[in-house]
C-alpha cells in the first residue's frame, strides 16, 4: 500500500521511515501542505498523512475521494483542521494519535513559564557578550504560586503533576473532574474562579465551537493584573488581538504561546528572509514579556517515534477494515 505524505519535513522523513521497517508500505513524499490544489498531486495512495495545517476541508476531502484515498492518518493529536461530517459522508476513515507524548507537550508548556519567568534567554545572550549585570532578569518563585490548567486530558494531566512537582497549588477546569487528580491535591473549580485565583494559566483543552478564543477581552478582565498566560493547545483558543491590547495595559504580565492563530502561514517554514506581512506575530513579538516558539511542544524523539509506530499500525489496521492501532484513535 503508498502513503502519501504532506507537511514532511526531513525529520518527519527520517522517523518514518525508521519505522517502517517494521510495515514496508510504499512511501511519497511532499513538503508541501495539503489544500485543494496540492491534493491533485496524488496517485495511486489509498492513504495520505497530514499534520495540524494541512487543510481537510469539505472540497479538499473531495479530491481526495476522487483520487480513490480511503485512509487519512493526521500524524498528531488534534483534528480541529477536518470537517468530520464530510469525512463520513465520503466514507473516508481518519485516524490520529491521541497521546503520543502528553510529558513533551507539559515540559515544553513548564519550559515556557521557565524562560519567561526566569528569562535565561536574556541571560544567555547578555552573558555571551561579557554584559554579567542581573538588572531587568527579576524572576519570582514558582513554589506555592497558583497554576489554573483548562483541560485537564493526558497533557493536562502530565503538566497538572509537573506543577504539583514544583510545589504549586494547582487548580483545574475541565468538562469533568478528573478523581486521581483531585486525590493528588488538584482542585476543579468553575472557569470563572480558576481565572480569578490563578498566577499562571495554562491552556490544554481542544479547540472547538466553547473553546474558540476562550481567552478574550470577555475573560481576561477576571484574571489577576500580571498574570501569566501559556497556550500549547491550538492558536484559537485565545483572541490575539485582545491578549495584545492586555499586554500593552500589563493587565497580562506574561504571554508564551507555542500555537498562533494564523500560524498556517507561518509556522514549521524559514521565513529569515522574508518581509512578514502578519502584523499581530510582529507585535506580539515586539514585547519583551512575550515567547512565542513555531508549534513545537511535541517535538522530541520520543515522541516522533512513537508517533510514527502508532500511524503505521493504524494504517495497516485499517487498511484491513479492523479498528485503528492500540494507542490510536478514529475520528471518523
Ligand atoms: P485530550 O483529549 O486527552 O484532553 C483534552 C481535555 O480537554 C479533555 O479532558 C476534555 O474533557 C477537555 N475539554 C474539552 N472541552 C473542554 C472545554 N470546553 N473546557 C475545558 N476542558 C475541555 O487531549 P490532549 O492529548 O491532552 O491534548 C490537548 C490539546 O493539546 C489537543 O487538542 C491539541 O490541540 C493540543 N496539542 C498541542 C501540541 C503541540 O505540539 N503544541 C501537541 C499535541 C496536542
């Protein structure tokens, strides 16, 4: 069986085809992402596998039916970029991987406050240039500060126990409360309060229709004046602009964003040398009390190969017409 690969990059390459050593399927792949005029590139590929920007919208998927795809493995844990009800409708199973690697997502999430807080990236580059004064790297102790994790799923529940770690109070909202949590001391609370009480908000629930810009100029008034915000889940969750117009009052203090909401252009390509037309990643990156990383919490190598393991079983499973691999998951 071909799989056609889209969004690949070296390392995507590399891992996959490590693994399938394990599977021989026949493999291409595109750099590219996939749309509506990219999709015509494919023949002979009963299955492709996509990434978090690639588009799998009604009229892409259409294409696909008609090139013969029956299998869309998207290579990672959210599946906010497909219209389930198109899939179904052209009978095309679409498989993910729900928790490859929840700690790589929570590190990154933890490394982020780190940085920010601690601003060893300031300190890195000042000492490399002989400059050894500590004016302006102020940090403060993360031991007993209040965290407020929203989604509390394999990554919030990884980054909801790093925090516990770190001597923190952790407070969590979620659609349910998580018992083993709330055995380990977490304590679930109305969103509303999480915002009020906590220092540091880290958001690691899915985006859909309830969460789309949950942080916004509705929300962020109930927040504490400095607070810190990180979002590791999908760029919507928040609303750019009103986090911008909050940064420039300081009623938000800090902001580490690992996911942007017009990260399709931008993120996992060397734009060096080209003139950003974007002007709000321009300005978000303008503050100095801003992180934004391109998109890669997940990416360890760990998570990489299991990742590719876990796509390929799903691959070959379905292709079988039984259920997707043990730590895979069916979206349609
Ligand atoms: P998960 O499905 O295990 O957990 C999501 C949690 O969010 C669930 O407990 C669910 O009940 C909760 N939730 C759903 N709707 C909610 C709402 N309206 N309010 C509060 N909580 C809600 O997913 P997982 O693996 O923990 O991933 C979370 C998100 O992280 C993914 O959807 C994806 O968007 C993002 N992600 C980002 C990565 C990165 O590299 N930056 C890598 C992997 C995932």
């Amino acid at each position: 069986m071909k799989i056609t690969f889209f969004s690949a990059k070296p390392y995507d390459k590399e891992s996959f085809v490590h693994a399938n050593e394990c599977y021989g399927f026949e493999y291409e792949f595109f750099e590219t992402e996939l749309n509506a005029a990219t999709a015509e590139v494919i023949q002979n590929s009963i299955a492709i596998c996509a990434f978090v920007n690639d588009q799998l919208n009604r009229q892409v998927l259409e294409v696909l039916a008609t090139k013969g795809v029956k299998i869309i493995a998207l290579r990672c844990a959210g599946f906010n970029n497909l219209d389930i009800e198109a899939a179904h409708e052209l009978g095309i199973r679409v498989c993910r991987v729900p928790a490859y690697s929840p700690e790589a997502v929570a590190e990154h999430a933890l490394a982020m406050i780190m940085t920010l807080n601690r601003k060893t990236h300031k300190a890195y580059n000042r000492v490399r240039e002989q400059n050894f004064s500590l004016q302006g790297l102020l940090g403060f102790n993360l031991y007993q500060k209040t965290v407020g994790v929203v989604g509390t799923g394999n990554i919030g529940k990884a980054f909801c126990r790093m925090m516990l770690g770190m001597g923190c109070r952790v407070l969590a909202f979620d659609l349910v409360a998580d018992k083993s949590l709330e055995a380990e001391g977490v304590v679930f609370l109305p969103l509303i309060t999480l915002l009020q009480q906590s220092d540091i908000i880290s958001l690691h629930c899915p985006l859909n229709e309830q969460t789309t810009h949950l942080i916004d100029q509705q929300t962020i008034p109930f927040m504490k004046k400095g607070v810190m915000i990180i979002n590791t889940g999908r760029g919507k969750l928040i609303d750019t602009k009103d986090c911008i117009d909050a940064l420039k009052t300081g009623h938000i203090g800090y902001l580490g964003i690992d996911v942007y909401e017009q990260e399709e252009k931008l993120f996992f390509k060397d734009l060096s040398s080209h003139i950003i037309q974007d002007d709000m990643i321009q300005r978000l990156m303008s503050f100095p009390n801003v992180l934004v990383t391109a998109h890669q919490a997940f990416f360890t190598k760990e998570a990489l190969e299991q990742i590719a393991m876990v796509t390929l079983d799903s691959i070959e499973k379905l292709g079988k017409g039984e259920p997707p691999a043990t730590n895979g998951a069916l979206v349609v």
